[in-house]
C-alpha cells in the first residue's frame, strides 16, 4: 500500500495491528463469555474500521450499535466539551456495553462517555481502544481493553483522520509535522 506524503513514518502496520485486534478480541470473549446480551457500541467516526475488525474477531453473540459525537468548541469556548450528536438505536438500561474507541487523547471523550452510559443503568460498563497517548491526558480515564500506547504524533489511518482524511489507510502512520499546520 503507498504511503501519502503527507505520512512520514508507519506506527503500526497492518500486521501488528491484525495481531492486536486479534488478542484483544480473544480477552474480551472470555471475559463476555457468560454474558447474554453484549453491545458494542461504536464512537463514530473514528472507530468504524477498528470495531468491524474486532467485532468479526468475537466468538460471543453480541448487538453493534453506534453513537456520533462532536467535538465541537473544543479548545475554544469550553476545552475538552462534548456533544452527543447521534444516539445509540436501542437502550443499553440492563444489557453490557463494551465503549469502542479508536483513541484516547486529553482523555474528555471516554470520561464523557462512560459519565453518560453510566447514567442509563446498564449491567456493566466497559471500553475497548485501540490507541492512547498518555502524554496528552488532562483527565484520569484509562481504557479497559487497549490496543496501543502510542507517543504523541497525529496519527492518521485505520479509522484516524486529519481534516477527515486519510481514514480508509489499512495501517497506522504519523504525519509530517508540516502537514498537521
Ligand atoms: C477523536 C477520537 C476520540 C476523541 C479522543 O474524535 O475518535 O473520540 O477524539 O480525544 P480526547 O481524548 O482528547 O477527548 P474526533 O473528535 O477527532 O472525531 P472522529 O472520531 O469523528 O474523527
């Protein structure tokens, strides 16, 4: 696969990230193994790829659901703000929701949501991500299942943009530095 120029260096190749996603998913069906309604629910955009491949990769019966966010006014007004955009299609109230991320950055995001899923009473509460930059945390939320801990790069590919680009990338590639001004 040829890498933009805007990339300068590949993170994590597919390789890696097909082993991981694998690993991962065998974790998350033993630990759900005597769970009867598992869902997994999706944080659009960024985690489409990651959850396809993960949910593909589960040998426990489990619904997908998704929701959408904006982070819009996010280092302006209110830093770290997030707006639910679009809602799960069904309740999550007495079912086990597994959150599935594609990174976590300052760390408002998950916090957000698991405050947020937390409130609508479900058996249990747990989240999946691929990537986490420690670096950037502001606020204390760790996933419960994690792919990576990366450095902090903008990372695009496998589901991560820039400018809503780059997405469709089978891999994980750090851009130019000129290329993110
Ligand atoms: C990204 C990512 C997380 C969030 C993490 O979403 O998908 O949802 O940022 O950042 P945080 O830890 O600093 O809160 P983005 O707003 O880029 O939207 P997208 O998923 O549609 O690309």
């Amino acid at each position: 696969m040829e890498v933009p120029d805007a990339v300068e260096r590949v993170l994590l190749n597919e390789e890696m990230i097909r082993a991981r996603v694998g690993e991962l998913a065998a974790q998350i069906s033993a630990d759900y193994a005597d769970v009867e309604d598992l869902v997994l629910v999706g944080v659009l955009k960024g985690s489409f790829i990651f959850l396809a491949d993960l949910a593909r990769r589960l040998t426990v019966s489990h619904h997908v659901d998704f929701i959408a966010l904006s982070s819009y006014n996010r280092g302006a007004i209110s830093p770290g703000a997030v707006r639910l955009i679009m809602d799960t299609r069904t309740s999550v109230t007495g079912r086990h929701v597994l959150i599935v991320e594609d990174i976590v950055d300052t760390g408002h995001t998950l916090e957000y949501l698991l405050r947020n899923f937390r409130a609508r009473k479900p058996a249990s509460l747990r989240s999946c991500v691929l990537l986490s930059k420690p670096e950037r945390r502001q606020v204390e939320v760790e996933a419960d299942y994690l792919g990576f801990e990366i450095p902090d790069l903008w990372v695009v590919g496998y589901g991560l943009d820039y400018a809503d680009r780059f997405r469709t990338l089978p891999y994980i590639g750090a851009l130019k530095r000129e290329a993110c001004e």
